[in-house]
C-alpha cells in the first residue's frame, strides 16, 4: 500500500511538471517583455533565468572578492570609508570589498612588496601627483572603458585635467583641497585699525598688514619657511609670480631667471626679515594651531585648517576671517594655489578590473549624498570635484549655509592649477632658493644656483621630452 501511493503520488507530480512546462513556454514571451521593460530588468532577466536552468539545489553564485586599500586619513575619513564600503557591500551580491587601511609611514614599503609578490590590491588611494608616472609605467588601469562617460562629464573641467594622462581617464577623483587659503583673525585687525571685511588682496597690502599686527607677542602672518614646505606649499604662488613653474613644460631645462620669481622670492624675504614671521617657524605649513593658540594675526594654510579650526577652537570661529590668497597684482582669478587631493584608481594588474570600477563608480560617482556624507564629516574643509554634487550641496542646508565653503568653492578652487608631476627634486630646488632668500642670500644668486640645479638634475636624469602631460597628456 505504501509503495504504491508513493508511485501515484510520483505519477500526479510528474503530470503537474508537464502542465507547468506548458504554461511557462506560453508566457515566456511575456515575462521577457515585462523583464525588458521594468527597472530591474538586469536583475530579472539574469539572475532569475539563472536560478530557473540551474535548479534548487544549485550553489549560489560566488561573490568576486577585490581588496581596496586607503591611506590612514582623519578618523572621520577611516570611519567613513568603513561605512560606505560596508552599505556598498550590503547591496552588492556579486561583489564583496575587503578594506585595508594603511597608515601612511607603512604606504610605500606595503604597497611595493605586494606589487612584488603579485598581491596588490585592486583599488587602491592615489593622489594627483602620482597618476601621471603610475599611468605611463602600466601601474594602474585607464578607466574609459568602465565608467559610463557621463561620469567624467560630471566633473568640474579643470580637475578632468588632473586624471588624465595621454587622452584617458586613469582615476577617480574623490576631493580636491586648495594648498594656499588666508586665515585672519578678525577682532586683531580691528584692534590694529584694519577693516575685517576687507582683508589684503595683493602681496603688498599682505605686508602692510601683517607689519601693523605685529605687536603684543603675536606674529602678523605664519606660513611655510622651511624647504621641505615651501617645496608645495609655494607652488599655486610660483603660478601666481610668473604663470608657470620652475621647468619648461617639455622638461629640457630650467626655467627661474625671471622676474615674477624675484619678486616671489624677495616677498618671502621681507615677511621674513621684517619679522612679521617667527624666525622659527612654529608648527608645519599643513598644521594652523599656532593660528588657533593666538600666536598668529594671519594663517596661510590650506583648506584642511577649517577642519581643525572646527574641531579644536571652537570658541574662536566668529573671530576667523577666510579669504583667497592675495595675488602678486591683486587678480584673484590668478592662481595662487594648487589643488592636492585623491583618488582611487585601479591596479594594473588587477584580475577583476570591472568589479574594482563599479566599486569605485558607486562610492564616488554614484548617489551624490554619499559624498556629501564624507564633506559634512570633514566640516566642508575639503571639496568636491563633482558638479552634481556641488550642486545637491547647494540644495543641502548644512552645506548651503556654510559661508567659508561657499567662498573657496567659489573664488579658489575654479582658479587653482593641479599640482605638478615633476620628481621632487625639481621642487626642493626652487624651495631651496626661497629659503636663502628668506634668511639673507641675494635674491639673483638664489635662483642661479636653483638654475644650474635643476638643469643638473634634468640632464642626469634624462628628464627632456619626459613630461607624461605634455603634448595632450592633460
């Protein structure tokens, strides 16, 4: 008895089988269309035939797995990356990102013995400066076949410049932070008779101000002084002296002996002779606390600063002034800063480049609150290369009514040059020269001995017609 219900009971579902055979070869013209035409159609056409041709019983899909490394930035970056890679993961089935971060003194030994041992990972941070060498040495991948095009054209159009190198797109930029911002503390300029709403717009008037707030222990202006930080710190002004930097754009020599370049360095001479600053620079360019523990009237740093001005001296905000960096002329729509900053790119040698570029395309040119998630954590200290975003942010009350973000977004960033590509060397040669000055050297000697460095340097280096940006390389 038991044996043959089994056999009626196979028989009945056998018949069942055929009739649902039957009814799904009718509909299947439809399912399709409705598939074709809905928004997840990607997801019902493939995913669902997959699961119908595999059967029940079938293994799921396995997951691609990529590995993404960050540079250690401020906790709030670390935690944001955590956050929004973790969301990425959550929504992805078919993708899984293992995040590593990297403080930044372990960065190059890790990176380099992994690229050794075949073991990089797929994405990784990058910064402006080094995607240029890194593309032309096969290091990391171009990105124009794996990001929709309407990802690049949503880029602000002098930062496309800094993630191409020879026609294509080799990163995604994720910020941009302007190298030279004014800092200046409002209650000191009217205490020495100065107009806070008014705050100097040419290197002349800068001196002026900062020999009148100069008294009383606290130092008219504080800025970089030393080589290592005039090597960067200096460039959006070697833009600004003489509309180029140091080297000619092909690389076959030096560039210094003119006149922009004497003024520059005789404007680092006075403010530093005059002692409108400390004779020993009080804290690195990148750190303005000596601005926020009241030693200094004026601060030039970058726009990082409003971050710790935010962050630790919250009882001075009011009494802060921000404004661009004056202009040898007094044209502000004249470079006087570069724009740092970072992207992601993906590994040369990565085996699964589509995935890495999805990930990448989602966290950074995907949803524009996810980003303004990362600039509302950053206090707005650092700034979007993005239109759509700046955009939204226009639209985002936080953002919206941030005075200090409105201003660099507005009259720095659009102005600002991509910092160069160049060995560093080159830098620390000019930096070298500046800093001579600063302390007594005559001005023309300073930059004949850069000169003759530089044109050293080129020609043992092979450095001529190397220029990875040159000839359509932006």
């Amino acid at each position: 008895m038991k044996q043959r219900r089994l056999k009626g009971l196979s028989w009945t579902l056998g018949l069942l089988l055929i009739v649902a055979m039957l009814v799904t070869g009718c509909g299947g013209a439809g399912n399709g269309g409705n598939a074709a035409s809905g928004g997840n159609a990607e997801t019902a056409g493939g995913n669902a035939a997959e699961e119908t041709t595999t059967g029940d019983n079938a293994a799921p899909k396995e997951k691609v797995k990529i590995e993404f490394w960050a540079n250690k930035f401020e906790e709030t970056t670390d935690a944001w990356f955590k956050k929004w890679t973790d969301e990425f993961n959550k929504t992805h089935d078919d993708i899984e990102v293992k995040l590593t971060i990297v403080p930044g003194d372990a960065w190059a030994q890790k990176l380099k013995a992994a690229q050794a041992a075949g073991k990089a990972p797929d994405v990784m941070t990058m910064n402006y400066s080094n995607l240029a060498p890194s593309a032309k040495q096969s290091q990391i991948l171009p990105l124009n076949d794996y990001l929709d095009p309407s990802l690049i054209d949503d880029l602000h159009d002098n930062v496309k410049g800094f993630v191409t190198v020879e026609g294509k797109y080799y990163a995604y930029p994720m910020l941009v932070e302007p190298s030279a911002v004014l800092y200046y503390r409002k209650d000191l300029f009217e205490a020495a008779g100065l107009d806070p709403a008014k705050p100097p717009v040419t290197w002349a008037e800068l001196i002026d101000y900062g020999k009148k707030l100069t008294k009383n222990g606290v130092y008219g202006l504080s800025t970089a002084q030393t080589a290592g930080d005039l090597g960067w710190s200096s460039w959006g002004l070697q833009y600004n002296a003489a509309g180029h930097l140091p080297i000619t754009d092909d690389w076959s020599k030096a560039d210094v002996m003119v006149d922009g370049y004497k003024e520059l360095l005789n404007f680092y001479k006075t403010l530093y002779q005059e002692g409108i600053m400390p004779k020993q620079q009080l804290a690195g360019y990148a750190d303005a606390a000596p601005f926020g523990q009241g030693k200094t009237a004026m601060q030039i740093s970058g726009s990082w600063s409003i971050g710790l001005f935010r962050n630790e001296y919250k009882n001075m905000l009011d009494n802060i002034g921000v404004a661009p960096m004056p202009s040898i002329d007094g044209d502000q729509t004249k470079t006087t800063a570069t724009l740092g900053g970072w992207t992601l790119v993906v590994d040369g040698k990565s085996k699964h480049p589509e995935a890495a570029a999805e990930y990448i395309g989602w966290l950074l040119a995907g949803d524009p609150n996810i980003m303004i998630d990362f600039f509302r954590t950053s206090q707005f200290s650092k700034f979007s290369p993005r239109k759509s975003v700046d955009e939204a942010m226009n639209q985002d009350p936080d953002a919206k009514n941030d005075e200090w973000r409105k201003l660099i977004s507005e009259k720095i960033v659009p102005y600002s040059e991509a910092e160069p590509v160049y060995p560093w060397d080159i830098s620390m040669f000019f930096a070298t020269a500046i800093e001579k000055a600063m302390k007594g050297e005559d001005v023309d000697k300073a930059l004949a001995t850069a000169e003759k460095e530089i044109n050293n340097f080129i020609e043992k280096q092979k450095l001529a017609g190397t220029n990875p940006r040159a000839n359509g390389g932006e």
